[in-house]
C-alpha cells in the first residue's frame, strides 16, 4: 500500500520539474503562462532545439488559447509553450500571445485554424 501511495505522489508532482520554465507574461494585461526561456525548456526534455524544426500551432476556443510547438515531422513530442483563459481569437489578442512568446527570437512556422 506505501508502495502505491508513493507512485500516486510522484505523478502528482511531475511538473516540478517544468514549473521553473514557465512564468506569467508581463508586457500584457491579460494573464498568459508561457514559456519564459524555450532553449531551457528544450534542454530539460532532452531534445536539441533548432527554431527552423518547429512550428507553432495557435489553437483558440471561447474557454482558453493554447500555443504549442509541434516538430517538423512529427519526430519529437509536441511542447506547450503558452496557455491563457483570457485571450480570444482576435487579431489584437494573436499579436499579444505572440509577443509574449517573445516569437521574434524563434520565427517558427505559424500554424492556427482561426475562425475569424
């Protein structure tokens, strides 16, 4: 029985490891988590990060936007990089995640299914 107690508690905290990678983006007046460092992130999961590998993916929905990086493909595991419940499919609010992205650094392929 400890024994499984033990293995509940350990997938209970698996994000410990990541947290540290992920801050609430300042430059916004709508609260976005996102990635603050992705080289770091990448280096925590143990792949080799090259921008021109990834693209971004934009989903949006009327409960929250997510912002993932999915590998050219498909060989590595996709990463979440940014995920708020305040941010809706507008133009002004597309050009908020990505800046809080910092996407300027990276340049990665955009990929999205707006529906505005």
């Amino acid at each position: 029985m400890l024994v499984l107690g033990t293995l509940v508690s350990y997938y209970r905290n698996r994000q410990e490891l990541f947290k540290k990678h992920f801050d609430w983006a300042s430059n916004t007046t709508k609260k976005i988590c996102v990635a603050t460092k992705i080289e770091d992130l990448m280096e925590e999961l143990n792949i080799t990060y090259i921008p021109d590998e990834w693209r971004l993916f934009i989903d949006s929905s009327n409960a929250s936007c997510k912002a993932v990086l999915l590998s050219n493909g498909n060989e590595e595991p996709s990463i979440p990089i940014g995920h708020s419940v305040e941010i809706k499919e507008t133009y002004e609010d597309m050009k908020t995640v990505l800046e809080a992205i910092n996407y300027k650094d990276h340049e990665w392929v955009i990929c999205s299914d707006l529906k505005r």
